[in-house]
C-alpha cells in the first residue's frame, strides 16, 4: 500500500496524457479518463487525501507547461479540469464505498450485539472497533418516539453531537433499531444514560425512555437491551405516564406474570364478577387502578376521574358488594391491587383469559 506522503506514485503516465491531449487539442479520451478515475480510487483506499493528489496533479502541469508553445499551453488548461475531475471521481467513489461498507458493518455489528447471534469471543473483538469493552458491564437506554429512527435521522445526528461535546470518548455506542434510538453505555456510568434519556425525551415529542440494568460481558448488552424493551411493553400495557423507565424500579411486574396462568386465575376469580356492573367491568376497574395509583386518597382520585368524591365512594361500595373485597381493608387491598395490575398485564377484560 503507497504511503500518504507519496501521491506521485498515482500519477504515473499523467504528464504523457496531458501532453498528447494539448499536442492536438483534442479533450482526454473515455479510456484516460477510466484509468485516471481508477487511479483517484488508488489513491484514496492508500489514503492519499485529494487535496495532495491535486497538488501533485498541479506540480506536473505546471513542469508540462514549460515545455509547450503557446498554441499547445492554451488547451492545458482544459486538459487539466478533465483530469482532476476524474480523479476526484473516482477517489470521491472509493470514499463513499468505504462509508458504506463502515456502515454496513457497523450495522451488522449492532445486530448481532443485540441479538446475541454471533459468537461472544469474536463480538468482543469486534466490539473494540467502536469503542466498547465487552469485558466490562454495560446499560441500554432505549428511546421511542412518534417518528421512526434511523442512523441518517436528525435527531440521531443531533443526540450523538450532544452526547460526545458532553462526555467525549466514554466508550459509548449510539445507534438504532427497529425505528428506536438505542445508547450503550458502561455500567458504571449511568450519567450517560441519564443525559442521553433527558435529551432524547425533550427531543421526540410523545416519546418514552426505558433503561436496563447494568449486567456484564457481550451477553449482558442483550439482557440489558431487553429489559429496556420490556420497559417499554410494559408502560404501554400499564398506562404507565413517567417518561424515562428504569427496568430496576419494574422487577415487580416479571415476578407477578412468571406464573401466567396463575394471574389469570387470579384476575377471573377476584375481577370477574365486576362484569354484572352496569356499563360492564371497565368504569369499576379504571376506578381502582385510579384509587390505587393515587395510594388511596379518595379525594385525588374523584379529580382524576372527573367524579365527586360521593360517586367515588359509591363506586368503591359497588366494586366491594360485587367481588366481596372492601378496597379499604389493607388485606383485601392488596389483592385487588395485585389483580388490577394483573388485568392491566393481561389486557383484561379486552382480552379473554385463556
């Protein structure tokens, strides 16, 4: 491979083409220009930057020069657009070539680091070409928002500028998947993920963040990934208003549908008979998740519900004469709160329990 300081090397036979073309005045032939625009490409995967190949170009015009009559010198000019032209061409193509084949591995590196399809030892060496140490932990934040992202989005570009004039090389990997904005960070490191969620919400107008935990090797990218991702199906399924979500402050909710059937179970059994209400089970169980939302304060729960507080009561009296369980008992309480949310995880009663 040439050297960066040596652009001359590309430019063998230039000074002969431009003395042939400006000998006749004729404009550069197709195949001149092929070879030169292959040369320009040369050069630019040696990394010879353009600006040195064009002085380079411009040193042997210049000795050519001197060596035409007037008539021969006039045409140089013309021979010598051509030819940078060309060159430009083709180094400008083996740039964007070699964007596109970053692009690409880099996306292919994202797949299957969060994936988890490729095998770890090898996706750790390939994770130390953009700045992450799969020996260390890692956290996943992953934003969503009422537009589909992708690496060109410009509020990709915009985040990552953020991201690196705040904390510069902290070995964090911005990226995106499935329309979503995606931060790896260190585990250690929850700043970043904190900034890169403030910025992202204030960002994508309706959006939502959700945060993993923190878990190591190039397996606890993907656990840490998708305890985001659940984050999320969970805000939407629970209602859930906060915009950022840390999976640590949501470990509840796996526990209580590890047992699926047992939920349901639950949900037919305490839930059930609010369906004999009139206007169906809906208006009784939003009313609980309200009440329960508010921790029981009966008062902020008929101003969210747009009640008084005497339907409120009624409601409560209603919910308590048809399941038998008096939300104002603690012991009754807690099971129809941990049914409300079961219903909630269960899509009930939109959904049948199978």
């Amino acid at each position: 491979m040439a050297r960066r300081d040596t652009p001359e090397l590309f430019l063998a036979g230039y000074a002969e083409v431009l003395r042939g073309a400006c000998a006749t005045g004729r404009r550069l032939t197709r195949d001149e220009l092929d070879v030169l625009r292959s040369r320009g490409e040369r050069a630019a995967e040696a990394g010879v930057g353009l600006r040195a190949l064009v002085r380079a170009q411009l040193g042997q015009a210049r000795a050519v020069r001197a060596e035409l009559d007037s008539a021969a010198a006039e045409h140089l000019l013309a021979s010598v657009e051509q030819a940078v032209d060309a060159f430009a061409e083709g180094h400008e193509r083996a740039q964007r070539l070699a964007v596109r084949r970053e692009e690409a591995a880099r996306r292919e590196f994202v797949d299957d680091l969060l994936y988890g399809r490729s095998d770890l030892g090898r996706l750790a060496e390939r994770a130390v070409r953009f700045g992450l140490l799969l020996s260390h932990a890692h956290a996943v934040a992953v934003a969503s928002g009422g537009d589909f992202y992708d690496d060109g989005h410009p509020l990709t570009r915009r985040i990552e500028s953020s991201l690196v004039a705040r904390f510069g090389d902290r070995r964090i990997l911005l990226t995106t998947k499935d329309g979503r904005l995606i931060c790896i960070a260190p585990g250690d490191q929850s700043d970043v993920l904190a900034y890169f969620a403030k910025q992202a919400y204030a960002a994508a107008e309706g959006g939502r963040v959700a945060v993993g935990r923190p878990h190591p090797g190039a397996g606890g990218v993907v656990h840490s990934y998708e305890e985001a991702l659940n984050a999320l199906d969970l805000a939407d399924r629970m209602g859930l208003d906060d915009p950022v979500l840390y999976a640590a402050d949501l470990l509840v909710f796996p526990v209580l549908t590890r047992d699926r059937q047992a939920m349901a179970e639950l949900v037919r059994s305490v839930l059930g008979p609010l369906k004999g209400a009139r206007g169906g089970p809906r208006p009784l169980l939003d009313t609980l998740a309200v009440y329960f939302d508010t921790g029981c304060v009966a008062a902020e729960a008929a101003r969210r519900l747009s009640l008084s507080v005497r339907a409120l009561t009624y409601r409560l009296q209603r919910i308590h004469q048809l399941t038998g369980a008096d939300p104002g008992d603690p012991v009754h309480r807690y099971t129809l709160q941990t049914a409300v949310i079961g219903a909630r995880l269960l899509d009930w009663p939109d959904q049948d329990l199978l």
